[in-house]
C-alpha cells in the first residue's frame, strides 16, 4: 500500500500513526505529475482529491482534474481500477466524464 498527499505535514501524521513497513509506504506527491513508474499500481484511489483540485468552474481547476485523472491512470497496470470518492458536484462530473468519454484524453 502506498499512500501519497501533496502535503509533507499530512505524510509526516500518517507516518507517526502508521509507521511504514515493507507493506505500507509514504510520500509527498502531486496527483498531477506523479513520479511512479507507468502502470505501477493495480488500484488507484482517489478520496476527495478531485473534489479539492475542482473547488471552481475554472478552466484552470478542469485543467487540474483532467491532468490528475491522466496520471491516476497512468500508474495503472493493464486491468487496473480507478476508484473515484467524490461528492460529484459538477465541477468535478465534469472533467470525470469528458476524461473518460474521450478515451483518456484531455
């Protein structure tokens, strides 16, 4: 299991309660350009991230949401699942469903 967050205060929690082992690690990334390895990951979960990139109807926060949904499926491998947690307000159904729609692409 690996757990990431963009903040190095929340990784630094998760690491006090959670201390890491050989089968759970942590680290600072962006959803938005990850460092893994392409199809890294047989599931990918995303628990309000996109809710926190789409907090706008901006072009810039559909932007941020189409960028992290590239690379969330990216560090999938073949066969791989992307659970998405989300309150889907529109904001965030929007890029979810023109990301998908388009085969992957922004």
């Amino acid at each position: 299991v690996t757990g990431v967050d963009l903040s190095r205060l929340a990784i630094e929690r998760c690491e006090r309660l959670y201390p890491a082992s050989d089968r759970l690690q942590w680290g600072v990334e962006d959803v938005r350009s990850m460092s893994f390895r392409d199809g890294s990951f047989d599931l990918v979960v995303d628990k309000g991230t996109l809710d926190s990139l789409t907090t706008d109807e901006g072009v810039r926060a559909y932007n941020s949401a189409c960028d992290a949904l590239a690379e969330m499926t990216r560090v999938l491998a073949p066969g791989g699942m992307l659970v998405c947690i989300s309150l889907l307000q529109p904001c965030v159904l929007r890029p979810i469903l023109s990301f998908f729609l388009r085969g992957g692409d922004r």
